[in-house]
C-alpha cells in the first residue's frame, strides 16, 4: 500500500493474526493497539517499509478496525509522531527535572541521559530525524512536523542557555542542538555506544562552560 492510499475495509475470511484479532476490539482500545504497533514497526523498520498489514497483524485486530480509525497510512503516521513528540519531549523534560532551577545542570544532564539512551544495543537513532530522511517533500505534514518537533526543542536549550547566563545563548543552543543531532548520527553510523556518543557529554560541558563564564555545568 502506498503511503497515501485510502484503507479499505477488510475481506470477510481473511487470515487471523496471532493473537485472535479481534472483531470485538474497537474504539480506543483498537486505537491503542494499532498506534503501539505501529510505534514498534515504523521506528525499527522505517514508515514506508512497513504496510499497513503488517501493523494489523502486529496489532492484533481486525483490518476494519485500523480503517475505522485511521483514514490513511498518512493519517497513522501522524498518529505515530504524535506518539513519539510526546515521548520524547517526556524524556527532554524528565532530565530537565533532575536540577530545577539550576538551567546549566539541566543542559548537561539531558546530554548525560541521551547519552545513555543512545548506548542502548537496539537503539534506532531519532524517530523524527529518521521520518525526515523518508520523506524527502519538505511540504509533507510528516516533515512539517518533524520541524515543529525541532523548533520546539530548539526553543527549550535556548530558554535553558538565556536562564543559565550565556553570553550568546543562540550560539550556545545552537552548538548544543549539532551535537544532539550528532549523537543521532553517531549511533547509526558507528553504532549504539560509540566512542563519539560516549564523548558529547564532555563535548556539552565545555560549550556549556565557555559560554556561561566558565562556570561548570555539573
């Protein structure tokens, strides 16, 4: 199925996935099994190479059931972003809460933890920096939203490096976002826990103490 094509309701008789797929799962409970497939299938393989049946079978229901929630793949691939912006902005606020009222602390901290996430054997690198590499169409709502995603992140290290007394806290946000963006890359190219993973945390202390007068992040 193509990324933009219309679900159709299932064939009556068609196979059943592994665990009984269930004419009876509906509504938000249909929902919530079809995002978590989806979740699961399109981080680990890639959105466009993952079909809508595999995300059915995966699910557990019935192929009426993704067609009464969602209208299209399009329409569950901005369900699964939606997912994965709150996720991840769960993550970015959980490691900012570690030093309340301390913004330096809590830049390097979020470099501690990420650095940490991204030492994790599976880890499959940035669910929205993954997104923008298959959908080339800077005008299409997934990239749109990656880009929200983006900005929105991008306005927290700023608010973070103006509390933290930055000289120039653009600058220092946006060195800070390279290297987040680096980490990203690193993982997928020399591969979870690699030597330049492990090395952004010094890397963020030293941007972090340059620009705030020396004063140490940790």
């Amino acid at each position: 199925m193509s990324d933009n094509e219309t679900l159709k309701p299932a064939v009556p008789g068609a196979p059943r996935a592994r665990r009984a797929r269930g004419a009876q799962t509906a509504g938000p409970e249909a929902q919530q099994h079809l995002l978590r497939a989806a979740s699961e299938l399109f981080y680990r393989e890639g959105v466009r190479s993952v079909g809508v049946d595999a995300v059915v079978e995966r699910a557990g229901v019935n192929k009426m059931s993704l067609y009464r929630q969602f209208s299209s793949k399009d329409e569950l691939v901005m369900a699964y972003l939606e997912r994965k912006d709150e996720q991840f902005f769960g993550y970015v606020e959980a490691s900012f809460a570690k030093h309340p009222g301390e913004p330096a602390k809590q830049l390097q901290q979020y470099f501690d933890d990420l650095a940490a996430r991204a030492s994790i054997e599976d880890y499959r690198g940035c669910p929205f920096v993954n997104v923008s590499v298959e959908f080339p169409d800077t005008a299409h709502p997934a990239r749109q939203f990656v880009f929200r995603n983006k900005q929105r992140l991008m306005a927290r290290l700023l608010e973070l490096a103006t509390a933290a007394g930055a000289d120039a806290p653009d600058a220092l946000a946006n060195a800070l976002g390279l290297l987040i963006e680096g980490v990203y890359a690193a993982s997928q190219t020399y591969g979870p826990g690699c030597g330049p993973i492990l090395a952004a945390p010094k890397v963020a202390a030293q941007l972090i103490a340059a620009a705030c007068g020396g004063a140490s992040a940790r």
